[in-house]
C-alpha cells in the first residue's frame, strides 16, 4: 500500500497534501495515549487557541489526528492518508474526486470537526434521506466522542423538530430539504418560525449530481391557482389529431415544438378562433405547445410514471422518483390531461431560487464525487472551486472493455442478455445499467424468459434500493436498475466472488454525461477489487441518434452490418465520445443561461430577504416606515392634484400643495403620511403593537409573488429582443431592474393603504355588545 500510495508522489498538485499527511502523522503517537475524555474535551483547546490568534490552518493536523484516533476507537475505522488528503481537500472548499468505495462518509468527518470547533454551522448535503439518516447515525459515535452533536433534516419534519435539528453541530440532510427550508425561513412571519441558523460551510455528497445535474431545476414552493382545467384535456385530445412534419416540427434536442402554418390554422379551426397569434391568445397558444410537447416529446416509463392517479417526474440523472416535483408552465398540466388524470391547475410561484444560487450563499462549499474531472471547468467556472483527484487506497484493477455497438436496440439487449447469461452460469454477480424505467423492464423479461432471476431497480421500486444494491456483489446476484440508482451505497463482493472476476457491469447505453457512464462504472472494482465493465450500444439509441446518428451510420453501411452483428472500433469510440461531448457543452451552456438569468433575480431576491430578516429582528419598524414616506412621498409627489388625490384615499389632508417647490412638497407629504402612521400605530398599540411589521411583511410578500411571476413572462419573451439586434440578457437586466422599481414602489403604496385603512373591528363589536347588554337591562 505503502508503495501505491509513494507512486503519486511525482504529482505536484498533490505534493503539498503529503506534507500534510505526514503534519497529521506525526501527531497520532501523542493522540493515542489521550483518554477518551481528554479527546472529548481537546475541542476546548483548539477553542482557546482560536481566541488568542492561532491560525486554524496551523491547529488542523492536530485536529485531524484527534478525529481518527476517536473514529479508530469508537468504530475501529483509521482514517487512510488518502483520507486524510481528501479531507483537507474539503477543508478548503474544494471538489474531492474519491472513487467509489474510498469511505467518503468517513473522509467528511474531519473538516465538519475542524470547521464546527471554529464555530461554524455544518451541513453535510447527501442525494436522499436515507443516506442523510444512514450517515448522520452511523458517524454519531465518532461526532460524540469528539464532543459534537450530529442530527438529520427530513420531510415532513415537524417545525420544532426541525429547528432542534439545526442546533446541532453538524446537520446532514438532502440538498432540496435545505433549499426548500431556506425559503420557507424567508416567507416566516415571525423568528419563531425560522429553523435554520445560517448558512456556514457545507459539504455536498455526490457533488457533481447536485450542482451539476440539478441545476436546471430550480427549487419552488407554489401556491394553489385559480384555472379551469378542462381546456387541458380538450387540447390531448387536439394533439393526438397533429400530424408531426406537417402541423408541427419537432426538435428533439432542444425538446421543443415549432407550429406550421397548416398546423396553426388547424388549432384555429377546432378552437373556434380568428387568430391564434394575437395578444389575447397568447396563454392558449402557451398551452396548445405544451400539449404537443406532452404528447409527442415526453414518455411515461421514461420521463415520468403514472401512480396512484398521479403523474411523478423520474429524475434523468439518478432514476429516483422525483415526489412533490412538477414541470413548470403548465407542462404538468398536459402530461396529467394526456394521461387522463387529474388535472391540477397551474399553481402561483411563491418562492423560488436554483441550486446554484442557493449554494453561494453559504460562506464555503466544498464537495466529494467519484466523478469530477470532467466537469471541472464548470465547477471552476460558476461555483469558484477546483477539483483534486485525490488517489486511491489501493491500486484499481478494474478491467474497462471497448464499447461495442449493435445496429437495432433488439440486436443490443440479445447480446446483453447472452452475456449475462454466460456470467451468471459460472456465478459472477452482474449489475446491468439502463436509461429508464422503460428499457430495465424491457431487459427484464428477456432475462425472466431465460429463467435468469435478477432484482429490477427503478423508480417503481425504489424502496428497496440500498438493500438490493448492497447484494449485488453476492455470487449469482444479477441485478437490473437505472443508471445512478444505489449511489452513496457500496456494493460488496461476497465470499468467492473475487475468484470469478468481480461484479461486471454493463451499461445498456452510453448517457450524455460522461460522468454518468462512469458513475456506473465505479460501482465495479472497490478498494482493490477485482471487476469488469462494458457497454453496449445501437445506431437506435437516443444519444447517438441526436449527436452521432449519421456518421456511425454510415460507418455500418459501408460495413454491411447486420442486426446481431457487433462493431468494435476506435472510429465509433471516437464518435461517440464527441457526441458527449457535444451535449455536455450543450447542457453546459444551458445551466449557464439558467444562471445568468437567475443572478438578476437572485440580486432581487437577497435585497427583499434582508429587508424581511430585518423587520422579523427589529423592535421596532418606525425607522424604515419614516424612510418608506420619503419615497412614497418621491413616487407620488410629482404632480400635486394627484399626490393630494392619493392622500384623500388615505385619509390624510394635506392643503396648498400647489404653491409649493418639489422639496416643500415632498416633506409636506412625507410629514403628513409619517403622522398619519403614528396616529394609527398608537390607537392599534392595544390590540397588536407588532401589527405594522405583519402588514409590511404580508405585502412585501404579495408584491414579489407577483414580480416572480412578471419574471418568468418576461424572461419567456426576452428571446425575441435578439430579432430586433439586442442582447436578450443586457435587455432583461434593464426591465428586471425598472420592474423591480416599480414592485418596492407597490410596496410602499400598498404599506399605507392597507394599514391606515385598519378599523379594530373586535373593539367596536364588543362596545355594540356591551350597549345592547345595557339596552336589555333597562327594558327589564
């Protein structure tokens, strides 16, 4: 090991975290004679040496060799040097590419130590709640033992639950789970409500899914909306009528629909209209798009599943159901009324952000993943963190086989399942890879037919996925789930399995992501193990079809290739890796996009969570109600018969504002609107003094509901500023900005008008009660 270990040594990038590793080293002698009481209390003196000035980078080592001696003694786990590189790594808010099976649960334990003895908040962000819930309990003895206390986050967690969770020292939980609870804290209309205590540092498990693969959907906390959702089901039924390449074109790539003129006029004719085109139109044309793209671009077993009477998303990524997710745009509308289920009307966005915004706003980020390399310049390039291989334990052996390539999807999935079949005969466990629920069932058949018995992992039973992906390294065990399924669960050889060759996996279909493909790949050849893995492929597979289709057919044709006839050559390897390559930038481009756009709103966004954090915390308003006069009294004082119109509203006089300057005007107003609110905070002191905070707070809400929604119109409609040779995003960012202008104008309107129009009904009922209780005491 020692030698394996020696051989990176050469790596300069790395040359500085063996110095560490020895730094680290040199301390375990003197941690070992540490009682297990001294280790627990050793977090005071690292404490004390914060406070007197010494740099935690110089205490680190000390820290880390504290951490595996209480990991060795509570769960006989030592930390690897390897370990001890990836935890410095993570340390100082990078991407640590860790192979799968090289104890990354583990490696995480030492900068969550370092960081939340420096008094940071930690949250370790994993891809679900069971391994948020796996990792949080089964590190607890090594967080207790270094005087730490561990907890987990979770759905449907009570709000007290909740908020004793993030007390914790260190908070493990799903990436969504701390998304969605950051926008609920900002829509809180009290502390009491809040549960999270700051964003510090976190650690993100599976980095590259969650910042990478998610990051085109945005998190969203929606509202129920008033619709009439029986147009959905009258347009299915126009859609399935459209002929593609005559009423509509499709573009697969970009999933997206192109009406023709024939196909408009056909639209027009069955709904009864003059002019699809026109202004008023506008919401149904959204809607006929959406139907044709329900019908003809998305696919049940593939893009989603239909259960319980419900349409669920499945994530392309990691095949998970994806619960409580709906497409957005009235998408998931279509789709329901394709599937004939019931429609939901389109709901109103009450709060949204992207992961990559959400992650920026903790202090330092820092992620681990078996795959990063690729990705690197994206990691670099919007979160500001570079990626380090950090090496293996022990040597990796795996053997990787050329892909091969088959001319038809049937000609594919015969070869794979004679392969299987040959494997399984001699007992070497096999883990077949596929893209959706749709393809794994259809390769289970074939294997049923054989009489092979197998496990199908998929987002139907996704129940059982740790459990059946933890026997897939057993002798025999042949198991079929999507792509990513099991990730964060280690696949362990059982007894003699090593002696046939290891677990061989196959992957199915080459996904666009390369990190994908070896994601799979890792699942095979762990901490030394011996292992296999090949793909196979057809001309009928969708990455191919969209980005190599026409020269690999080609390639066949001048081949002679038939239907079980299978091709290996450097020419296809090569294809098809610019084919990845070519969607990569693609989605790479569009998280960018995404991005580009969503910092505007993001700006936005910060300005009026600050503004809210600050009302919750504040004592009292008046100070900020007496800055909202002034530029109520700006936003009204322009013209002086309106600005005394909109005063009598209000029920403010204010006289001879004519014959004053613009200065004298807007301080007569500004006076008279301040007075006011005094007036009427005193006479409601009584009954809530803290009312003029739930005014403002309830229509700062209201008013940026809307703006989210003014968003998503205009950035639906900023496209077309490129036909008239402007630049879509430099045009966004004007109108965001003016828009945004007028919403605090609103705000600070709607502020006045709601609360100097407040009446203390309760009072007044119970005056009215009180005369007519005397009333019927003198008639008696």
């Amino acid at each position: 090991m020692l030698n394996w270990f020696q051989s990176f040594s050469k790596d300069r990038k790395l040359k500085k975290y063996y110095s560490f590793v020895d730094a680290v080293n040199a301390f375990e002698e003197e941690t070992s004679r540490l009682s297990d009481e001294e280790l627990e209390q050793r977090k005071f003196y690292f404490q004390d040496m914060l406070a007197k000035g010494r740099p935690l980078d110089d205490l680190l080592p000390e820290m880390f060799a504290v951490v595996r001696e209480v990991a060795k003694r509570r769960l006989n786990m030592r930390h690897f040097d390897v370990q001890l590189i990836g935890g410095k790594v993570l340390f100082e808010g990078k991407v640590a590419e860790m192979k799968t099976g090289e104890g990354k649960t583990l490696v995480a334990t030492l900068p969550v130590y370092a960081m939340a003895v420096s008094g940071h908040k930690v949250h370790v962000v994993t891809v679900n709640e069971y391994l948020a819930k796996r990792d949080s309990n089964w590190m607890r003895p090594i967080y207790e033992g270094l005087g730490l206390r561990a907890s987990y986050i979770y759905t449907n967690q009570s709000s007290e639950e909740k908020r004793e969770a993030y007390a914790a020292d260190v908070v493990y939980g799903t990436n969504y789970e701390f998304g969605f609870d950051y926008l609920r804290d900002n829509m809180a209309l009290s502390l009491g409500d809040i549960v999270q205590q700051g964003l510090d540092y976190a650690i993100i498990d599976e980095a590259d899914s969650v910042l990478i693969d998610e990051a085109r959907t945005p998190l969203i906390i929606s509202g129920p909306g008033q619709e009439d959702t029986r147009i959905y089901y009258e347009l299915a039924k126009l859609a399935r009528r459209m002929v593609p390449g005559n009423d509509f074109e499709l573009e697969e790539k970009e999933r997206n629909v192109i009406l023709t003129e024939p196909g408009a006029h056909k639209v027009e004719r069955y709904l009864k209209l003059d002019n699809l085109y026109s202004p008023e139109n506008a919401d149904l044309l959204r809607k006929v798009l959406q139907a044709l793209r329900a019908e003809y671009l998305y696919k049940a077993e593939v893009d989603y599943i239909v259960k319980d009477g419900e349409v669920i998303i499945i994530d392309e990524f990691t095949g998970r159901l994806m619960y409580g997710r709906r497409y957005s745009d009235g998408l998931h509308q279509a789709i329901e009324a394709k599937e004939n289920v019931q429609v939901k009307g389109e709901s109103q966005v009450l709060a949204l952000i992207s992961y990559q915004n959400f992650f920026k706003l903790y202090k330092r980020i820092a992620g681990m993943t078996g795959t990063a390399a690729t990705a690197a310049n994206e990691f670099s390039g919007i979160y500001n963190m570079d990626v380090v291989v950090v090496p293996t334990n022990k040597p990796m052996i795996r053997e990787d086989l050329p892909d091969v390539i088959y001319s038809t999807e049937d000609g594919k999935f015969k070869a794979i399942v004679e392969d299987i079949k040959n494997r399984h005969m001699k007992g070497q466990p096999v883990l077949v890879g596929t893209r959706s629920v749709e393809k794994s069932e259809k390769l289970s058949k074939m294997l049923k037919k054989e009489g092979i018995v197998h496990e199908v992992l998929n987002a139907k039973y996704h129940e059982k996925e740790a459990e059946i992906i933890a026997k897939a390294g057993q002798k025999n065990a042949v198991t079929v789930a999507t792509n990513m399924a099991g990730r964060g669960v280690d696949i362990v050889l059982g007894e003699g399995v090593a002696d046939l060759g290891g677990l061989h996996v196959i992957g199915s279909e080459r996904h666009e992501a390369r990190r994908i493909d070896d994601q799979l790949r890792g699942r095979s050849g762990r901490q030394g193990d011996p292992g296999s893995s090949q793909f196979y492929l057809s001309l009928e597979d969708e990455l191919l079809k969209l980005y190599g289709g026409d020269t690999l057919k080609n390639i066949f044709d001048k081949l002679h290739v038939e239907e079980d006839d299978r091709i290996e050559h450097p020419l296809l390897t090569r294809a098809i890796e610019t084919a990845q390559h070519r969607v990569e930038s693609y989605n790479y481009e569009i998280r960018k996009h995404l991005l580009d756009y969503d910092n505007v709103l993001g700006q936005q966004r910060e300005y009026i969570y600050k503004e809210r954090r600050q009302i919750l915390e504040l004592d009292s308003i008046e100070a900020m109600v007496t800055r909202l006069a002034e530029h109520f009294a700006e936003d009204i004082g322009k013209d002086a018969d309106e600005a005394e119109k909109q005063l009598l509203a209000l029920g403010i006089h204010v006289e001879n504002l004519e014959g004053m300057s613009d200065t004298e005007v807007k301080d007569a107003i500004s006076k008279a609107v301040i007075n006011a609110y005094h007036e009427k905070k005193n006479e409601l002191n009584a009954v809530d003094p803290d009312v003029d905070k739930k005014v403002m707070l309830r229509v700062m809400d209201w008013n940026f509901i809307n703006h989210l929604q003014n968003m998503e119109y205009l950035q639906q409609g900023i496209g077309w500023q490129a036909l008239g040779q402007k630049d879509p995003l430099v045009e966004y960012q004007y109108q965001a900005a003016t828009m945004f202008e007028e919403m605090l104008s609103n705000v600070r309107k709607d502020f006045f008008t709601y609360f100097l129009n407040l009446r203390i009904v309760q009072q007044e009922r119970t005056s009215r009660e009180q005369k007519d209780a005397k009333r019927k005491g003198r008639s008696r």
